[in-house]
C-alpha cells in the first residue's frame, strides 16, 4: 500500500502592533526559518506541535513532507516582505508535494502583517485553494484569535489547552489522529465557533487556576459527549489589535451543527458570566521588594509581567532591576536583560573584570531607561541550552552570546537574543543554582510557572509597566470590536457587583 501523504508547515508569531521592533526575516533567522527536512533534525522527539506532528504520522504510517517552518520571538508588525516570502514558500512547498492527501499546518493565531491582519487566515485561504476538498487542518497556541477565514478555510482548528503551553506535542499528534478520521472517512468535521466580547488579560488567561482552569475542565467534560471530538478555547491575545482579538470558543463534531452550536454556546456564556473573575491584581512593585527584602525562604519568583518578550515587550527594561538595586537587595538572579551592547563590553572587559555598563532601556520609553551600573564578568557564554522542560522539552533555545554579570550582589543574566526565561536549562547553562537563592525576577507573565513552581517558595505577579502590562485600558486599541470587557466599563455589570457583595 502506498502511504497516505501529509504537507505541513508554520508561520508562528505574536504580533504585538505596538512594539517598534520590526518583525523581518532577519527576525525569523535569528529563532528559526527552516525549510524542508531540517525540520524532523530540529523537533524530532521535541515536545512541541511539529514533534506531534512528526510523531503522529509515525504513528499512522503517514510520509510527511514538511515545507517551510517560520517562527519569531514576538514583537511588532510583520514586514509585507518577510510574510509574502514565507507563505509563498509554504504554498510552493505544498504544490511540490503533490500528490498530498492532506495538510496539517501549526499556526501561532495571532500573528498580523503590514497587509493582513489575520494572516493565518490567509494562510488557510491560500492552502485551501490548492488543496479543494482534501482535509486542511491546523494547531494553534492558546493565543490565537480566531477569525471568520479561519474557522471558513479550515476543516479543524486544534488549540493548546495550556498556559504555560505544555500540551502542544499533544495538540500535535491529536491532529494527526483527527486528519486520519477524515482521511479512512470516519469524521466529517463539523464548526461551532463563538466569541464572547471579551479580551482577558495575559495573567488571567493561566489555565492552573480559576477562572481559566474551570473553562478548559468544562471544555474536557464536553469532549466526553458522543460525536463530540474537539473543543478549543483560546483566550485570545490583546495586542494584535485586531477586532475579533480575544477568547474564542471552537466546538468540533463529527456532523451535528446543532450540537456544535449549542456547546459552543454555553462555553459563550460561561465565560461571559464568569467575567468579572479575569480581572488582574498584581503587586505594587515597591511593596513586592519590601517584602522580599524580609523573607528568608527562597527562591522567591517574581515576574515582571510588563516587559515579558513572549508578549513582544522589548525585554530590556529596567524599572525592576533599578527598584531593586535601590532597594539593597543581594542574593538574587535577574532573568534577563536584552542588551548585545552590554553583551559585546563585558565579553571586551573579560571574566574576573570589572566593567561599567549603560544596561537595558534602549527600545522605547515604556520600561525604563537605561541604567549605569558597575559589576564583575562572573561568565561568558555562547547562551545555547536545551529546555528541560515542561515546556518544548528537547527543543534548543539559543540566547546568543550571554553573560552574567554580578551587580551589587546579584547575578544579571544579559544576552544578545530574546528569549522569554521559563526554562531551568536557561539557569544551568549560565552556572546559576537558583534553589539557593533569595529571589528570581524573570521577564514572563505565565509560561515561567511550569518550571518554577516546583523550585519557587512563592511566586508574585509585579505590576510593572511595560507592553505586556495587564492594564489594558492604558492602551490606544484602535480595531478590536467594542464594546469589549474589560475596556468598556459598562460591560463590568457594577450595580450587579454590587448587590453580590451586599448579600
Ligand atoms: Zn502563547
């Protein structure tokens, strides 16, 4: 029997369109542009999507034939020529493979370009028409913001169930399992697709706790139901400024609407019912040092939500690090600082060194300025790792040339890539124990907690300024549909609110 043959590719960024770093091909080299088989060398036995993929056809005795695969660290707008380069790849490579038998992509969802705001759904479009009637299917992260092109071009749109993202390989393998259903003519993939005007922060979207967890836990129970097969709930991510950016609710059967329907209709208005419980508390950054400055037990976690590059926040923001350096405090590990100058004067100043540095703050006004700080070389590093996981564990993370440097007391981690820190390897790779330390400060908003948590005596959320801050009202939006919540008040339901509180 001649195997069944399945095309696939990516194109993977979060697009956040206030960011001034400007997303191009050189943005996409620097994580990953690969092209053909380089990617079963790249994710082969990888916990992530492309791993599940490769896996899944395994599996099913399937030949994949992998196209283009394209991923950058999130930041600003994609240039019109670093997108019509890697879809006409992807769309070259799928021609080429004929004759196919299906197309399993891995999309981010939340990616947008100087001329398409929803570029996965031109992605989709485009495949679908090569493709006709032959099965189209995709994975998405769990900050995707489905669009009507989508969902229409598609036949199944398969999103994490995770955040922190640890379920992509999962995601991966399970789109394999769903395309052979189609394939031997045993699922006819059929739509619900709702989404409630809402727009939830980046914090409140962590899926280990409420209001999230019981979501996703209703997303599961449903999933038991006959002729139900999969269920998406994507929470959205703000800073496309698309109009349909936020949650969305994506219920697949096998050829009942109605059902589809339905349950994506009460996933709608569970959520919207529960929305008052994705509000964001953080800490005041002063009052979160203070307390810090009196503990003894650590490490304690504390995340700069602000300034999280996985959000497309530049990385090298400074309010903490000078707040802290203010404040006295010793003993802790700083996760990271964005900064190739800083980099390329300390690697001249030599190990065992000191140097004087103009550290961080050299994108935007947003996360503070650059600060003058004096410190010992302590190491030097090509800033190469393997993730040790939850999250892509296998997969190699690349910091470029790292050093970390010793400012007052603590260990500043300051690399010429950015990388979000939500991986221990990060820590071994530079010689940092952090069971040891005081405290931890990492540049993330959730993904730090699944391999954190297990090490943290505590975790706080800072409340930090910065592009990936969770105080979306301080934002100038200026597509996303509205009214939306939590940006229009009214739609807070105050006089509700408050006769709960008075019973
Ligand atoms: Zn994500």
């Amino acid at each position: 029997m001649i195997a069944m043959r399945i095309v696939t590719g990516t194109i993977s960024h979060e697009t956040h369109v206030m960011s001034n770093i400007s997303t191009g091909l050189a943005e996409f080299r620097s994580r990953r542009l690969l092209y053909g088989d380089e990617l079963f060398k790249e994710f082969t036995e990888t916990a992530t999507p492309a791993g599940g993929i490769i896996e899944g056809c395994k599996r099913h005795g399937f030949e994949l034939i992998p196209t283009v695969f394209a991923s950058a660290t999130p930041s600003g707008i994609v240039t019109k020529e670093a997108f019509d380069t890697i879809l006409a790849g992807i769309l070259d490579g799928v021609r080429m493979a004929e004759p196919f038998d299906a197309v399993v992509l891995h999309l981010h969802g939340a990616g947008v370009s100087a001329e398409y705001p929803d570029i996965e759904g031109k992605v989709l479009s485009e495949v679908r028409k090569i493709a006709g009637d032959r099965p189209v299917v995709a994975t998405f992260d769990l900050h995707a913001n489905y669009t009507e092109e989508m969902v229409e071009s598609a036949d199944m749109l398969i999103g994490y169930d995770t955040y922190p993202h640890v379920d992509g390989y999962e995601r991966g393998v399970e789109a394999v399992e769903l395309t052979a259903r189609m394939l031997n003519g045993s699922l006819s993939p059929t739509l619900g697709f709702r989404q409630p005007p809402m727009l939830p922060a980046l914090q409140v979207q962590f899926t280990g706790r409420y209001p999230m967890k019981r979501l996703i836990e209703e997303a599961h129970k449903m999933e038991g139901l006959d002729s139900v097969e999969s269920i998406t709930v994507a929470a959205g991510f703000p800073w496309s400024d698309i109009p349909e950016a936020g949650m969305s609710f994506i219920v697949t059967t096998n050829d009942d609407q109605l059902l589809a329907d339905s349950l994506a209709g009460e996933l709608h208005d569970m959520a919207w019912n529960m929305r008052r419980e994705f509000l964001v508390s953080p800490m005041p950054l002063g009052e979160a040092l203070r307390y810090v400055g009196k503990v003894v037990d650590g490490p304690i976690v504390l995340a700069d939500i602000g300034d999280n590059p996985g959000g497309g926040a530049p990385e090298d923001g400074t309010v903490v690090l000078r707040a802290l350096l203010e404040e006295g405090l010793t003993d802790g590990v700083f996760a990271l600082i964005w900064d190739p100058e800083s980099v390329k004067a300390a690697v001249e100043a030599g190990v065992g060194e000191e140097v004087s540095l103009v550290l961080g703050g050299k994108t935007d006004e947003m996360h503070g300025g650059p600060l003058e700080v004096t410190g010992v070389v302590k190491n030097v590093t090509d800033g190469k790792f393997t993730n040790l996981g939850p999250m892509g564990t296998g997969s190699e993370s690349d910091l470029g040339e790292t050093v970390v440097v010793d400012i007052g007391g603590n260990d500043v981690i300051v690399t010429s890539k950015r990388v979000q820190p939500l991986d221990l390897g990060l820590y071994e790779s530079q010689g940092i124990d952090i069971t040891g330390k005081r405290f931890v400060v990492v540049k993330s908003s959730v993904h730090f907690r699944a391999a954190h948590e297990p090490v943290a005596s505590e975790i706080i959320e800072l409340d930090t300024p910065g592009l990936t801050s969770p105080r979306l009202a301080g934002f100038e939006f200026k597509n996303i549909r509205r009214p939306i919540f939590p940006l229009d008040v009214e739609m807070l339901g105050i006089t509700e609110l408050k006769s709960m509180e008075d019973e």
